[in-house]
C-alpha cells in the first residue's frame, strides 16, 4: 500500500474525529502522510509534530497490529516535536 492509499483509507475516519493538531508522519522516500486538525494529507508542510516511521509499520500501527507505544520503545518510530499531540492520535487512529 502506498502512502496514498493509506491516506486515502483513512480520511473518513479523521473527519469523524476530533483531532485539532497537525502531525506528519515522514515515511521517508515513501512520502509523507499529514493529518491536519480533520484532513488526511500527502502534501508536505509544517506540523506540530512529525513522528519519522516506515511505510511498512505505519499500516501495522494502523490496521492496530503494531502497537505505537511498543513502536517507540523499540525504535521504529521516532516523534520530533509536541509529545502530547502524538499522545493525541489515538483519537484517529
């Protein structure tokens, strides 16, 4: 799945969230996926956090088979910026 796609698969259910931040997940040469307040995004801009992960693990993370906290411990996805709006994605997520 592309970065596309999985923005694409994911936009109704931030538009039915109430998530008021702007993240961006950097997946690398893969591309980037943006969530801005209740808009799913591929276009790259500046977020309030930017949480650097593989394409691979952020569909694990959100298909809900690879847990996010567990991800940070291990190393597979690193968050720069505000903490308290990752702690935040599990509104949407």
């Amino acid at each position: 799945m592309s970065v596309a796609e999985l923005a694409e698969s994911m936009k109704d259910r931030v538009a039915a969230g109430s998530f008021d931040s702007v993240v961006k997940f950097d997946c690398g040469d893969d591309g980037v996926l943006v969530i801005d307040n209740q808009t799913v995004s591929t276009e790259d801009q500046e977020a309030d956090c930017t949480i650097g992960v593989s394409l691979e693990d952020l569909q694990s993370i959100i298909a809900g088979e690879l847990d996010p906290t567990g991800a940070f411990m291990q190393g597979k996805l690193k968050v720069d910026g505000d903490m308290s709006v990752a702690m935040k994605l599990g509104q949407v997520i």
